[in-house]
C-alpha cells in the first residue's frame, strides 16, 4: 500500500503542475488517476 500512495502522490504532483500552467489531463490519464484515487480510497476504508 505504501508504494501505491507514493506513486499516486508522484501523479497528482505532476498533474497538479499542469493544473498551474493550465494544462488538464487528457481524458485517459485523468481515467487512470480517478481510478487509482478510488482504489486508494476503498483500501483506506477498510
């Protein structure tokens, strides 16, 4: 679980620098972070 929250934290650290420069994710990637942001959130929740 460790390994997963500390690549989830390298993703929305790039995707927020885009964000700033006003850049969003494309429709795949932004699929994939929702993903594992869901993921990470059911395992929290058990």
């Amino acid at each position: 679980m460790a390994v997963l929250t500390e690549d989830l934290i390298r993703l929305l650290d790039d995707m927020s620098n885009g964000l700033r420069k006003g850049r969003y994710p494309d429709r795949a990637h932004g699929h994939k972070i929702a993903s594992i942001l869901r993921t990470v959130a059911d395992e929290l929740d058990v």
